[in-house]
C-alpha cells in the first residue's frame, strides 16, 4: 500500500494516476457481450440455455429454468436461524428508510386560470440481478427489492446465476420476505439481455437493477435504451478520513472491507499525520494474512490501495471530491464540520463507530452506490429509481387567452411556424 505525501511535487501526477488507473476491462469484454445479447434478441431461450450450460455449467430448460417454491422452502428449512433473524431486521430497517422517500407529486392551479401537475407513476416491471459467482449477496436482493415494493411495482423479478447447480439459502429467504414473483437460475451478461427483450421463458422488464461482473455491467449499458437501468457500477471503493485518535486497527480494517470485494476495488486513506498511516499500512499487511479473501484483498491494495499524508483540511476536501468515492468514512474529531463541506460521495459514515460495512447490512440507506468518480452527477438507489416522472398539463379557455401570444412569439423566433399555428387556432386567430 503507497503512501504519497501531497507536499510531494510529483504528487499531482501520482494522483492523477491513481484515481484514474485503468481499472474497467469492458471494452476487451465488449465484443463479446454484443455477440451474447445480439444471440438473445434472435434466438430466445434456445441462446439462453445454451450460454448458462456452457458459462454456468447446468442444464436449464422451461421446465426447471425457474426455482420453484418447494425447492426454495427445502432451502430455507436449513438455513441459519440467526441469518434469518439478520434478514428479518435487515428488511424491517431499509423499508422504514425507503418509506420516507415516497412522493405523491403535486398540482396547482396558476394565476392565469390553468392546472399544472406532476405525477409520480410506478414502474410495472423490474427485474433484479443478483450475483451469484465468486460471492452471493441476500443483502443486494433487499437493497434492490425494497425501494421497488416501496414504490408499488406490482411485478418483481430476479435472476441469479448458479454455477454448478449452487443456490444460495440466503439469496432465497431475502426472495421470500421481498415477494418476489419468479426466480430464474440464470445469470451474466445472457440474463441481462433475457430481461431487456424477453424470451418464452422471461419476462421482458421495465428496467434492470442490481450489481454484477464486468460483463454484466457491460451488458446493462450496452442494452440502456431498450430498458432502464439503475447504474453502470464499477468495481466498489472506500475513501477513510481518518487521524492518529482513531484505532489504526480499525481503519485497516475498513479499507480492507472493499478490497477483498474485488481485485479492481479501490482503498484510499487521507490522513494528515504520516506516523498514523504508516501504522495503518502495518495493520493493513498484518491482517491481510488472516483474511479468506486475502489474494483477492492483497491485488487490490497493492494496485489500488494508497495512504495520502495532506498539510490541512482543504487539501482533505479537495481530493476527496476530486475521488467522489462510492464509500467515505469520516473518523475525526467533529466529523460532521469535515462532512458539510464536501460535495461528492456516495454514502458518508460519520464517527468511530459507524464502519461501511453497517451501511452495507443493516443501517437502513441503499447499499447501491455510485462508483469510479460518478458521485459527482448521480446518487444511490432510491424509491425515486422506480418512479416515472410525469407532468400534466390541462389550460382553460381563458388561461391559453393569457399565455397563449407569448408560446407564439416563442415558436415563431424558433421558426417551427406549426406550433405557433397550433396555439394560434385556439385563440381564434
């Protein structure tokens, strides 16, 4: 793990470097990914088939292609009573969160005799991609699922991948508690397009939410436009503030609860005391041995990982918005004077005891954040990801009389001369 000094002159170009390293493989996978959706689109559930046979190593077919009831339940009957308590309360915090981000809209009537709204409609379909690869996640399927009941969108699907046959008890029981409709034991980039187009077996959805592998991600933003998506999310980051009171230990740990996510997972601290940093890079070394992840852990903090040493709390906020991290721990004395300031981040945990990996779990707020800098234009999901936005707009005879001339003297100065024909008809011109 480097440590860099920002009083270093070379250290503009080390950053630059840093925060924008190569750390997406989409284009090499794009090629690919195109043939596998163009695949879907032409041949349905023959391609579908084929592709988890030959990525996931089942046979799937119309009959078995959707987890039934009976198998979920045998499932469940095994599954940890303490995860299932874990699932239970999980559940109950992230819907009160999501609860208060319901918005009914508004309307008005303005001065001119006219009735103007705005209509928040849900979403018919969505369906949820949850990994199921190197790792399955219960808690992506409530992160993804719970603002969309929230929300009120009648049809909820999942897909996930189940290499060698694999399910995961957990993924099911968070299914169940999110009555979700169908289950399909499909998963990558196949999956994806199944859902964007639909195939005799899956239904074609209104949108697509929910994290995955390169070519998932590739996937979703090749097919943007035929369906919605949520994000393109890239590989998970954390951004630690921290100083010399708070645990070193501690924020070692931190930094490698994203780095044993992925090799492509970025760990950033910013600290201002170099004596501190250097503890935590021991810390860091140290607890990478105990780690089951830990190869995975070790490429992510030897290429991504670094400890910037700043000289005061400006350099603190600058770079920190310069990363727009998807995760940013504030662990100094009056976090909250440090948090104020900054702009960009997906999600900020504030204080000694407030660890991302509680926000991950069990907080309340979406886990779904964005990444690789994107923080700066777009936020995490949200009961408004399953909404759409619709304005109404219902003149009276008098009100278009009061408005109407300046839409005229608008569309005239534009030169698209029907427009102002079409309003000029109404006020009897």
């Amino acid at each position: 793990m480097k440590i860099v000094e920002t009083k270093n002159k070379q250290f503009e170009k080390i950053f630059e470097n840093l925060i924008s390293s190569k750390r997406s493989q989409s284009i090499s996978k794009l090629k690919l990914v195109n043939q596998i959706i163009k695949n879907i689109k032409k041949k349905g559930d023959v391609a579908l088939f084929n592709y988890t046979k030959k990525f996931d190593k089942i046979n799937i077919n119309k009959k078995n292609i959707k987890i039934t009831n009976k198998e979920s339940s045998k499932l469940i009957r095994n599954l940890d009573k303490n995860v299932k308590k874990a699932i239970d309360v999980a559940y109950q915090r992230i819907y009160q969160f999501h609860k208060n981000q319901i918005s009914s809209g508004f309307k008005f009537n303005d001065k001119k005799g006219n009735q103007l709204s705005y209509k928040f409609r849900s979403l018919k379909s969505i369906g949820i991609y949850v990994p199921g690869g190197t790792a399955s996640y219960p808690s992506t399927l409530l992160m993804n699922a719970i603002p969309a009941i929230v929300a009120n969108v009648k049809n909820i699907y999942a897909v996930i991948p189940c290499p060698n046959g694999k399910i995961n008890a957990g993924v099911l029981y968070a299914a169940k508690k999110c009555k979700i409709k169908s289950i399909f034991r499909v998963g990558g980039a196949q999956a994806v397009a199944a859902l964007a187009y639909g195939t005799e077996s899956l239904p074609r959805v209104d949108k697509i939410v929910g994290p995955g592998n390169i070519y998932v991600a590739t996937a979703k933003k090749e097919l943007f436009g035929s369906v919605g998506i949520d994000m393109v999310a890239g590989p998970s980051e954390i951004t630690v503030i921290a100083d010399n009171s708070c645990n070193p230990e501690w924020t070692a740990i931190d930094l490698l609860s994203q780095a044993e996510h992925d090799v492509l997972s970025q760990s950033i601290l910013i600290t201002k005391d170099k004596n501190f940093g250097r503890k935590v890079k021991s810390k860091v070394n140290l607890l990478l041995k105990s780690l089951p992840r830990n190869k995975i852990a070790s490429k992510s903090i030897k290429n991504y990982g670094a400890i910037i040493v700043v000289r005061n709390n400006k350099e603190i906020i600058d770079i920190v918005d310069r990363i727009a991290p998807e995760h940013l721990e504030i662990k100094v004395n009056n976090p909250e004077a440090i948090e104020k300031r900054i702009s960009n981040a997906g999600s900020v945990f504030l204080g000694k005891y407030s660890p991302e990996a509680i926000g991950d779990y069990i907080a309340g707020p979406n886990h779904v954040l964005p990444t690789s800098g994107s923080a700066r234009f777009s936020s995490g999901l949200s009961v408004a990801d399953f909404y759409k936005k619709t304005s109404v707009i219902k003149c009276s005879k008098s009100g278009i009389e009061k408005i109407g001339q300046l839409a005229i003297n608008l569309a005239e100065y534009e030169g698209l001369h029907a427009h102002a024909l079409s309003v000029r008809k109404r006020l009897g011109d």
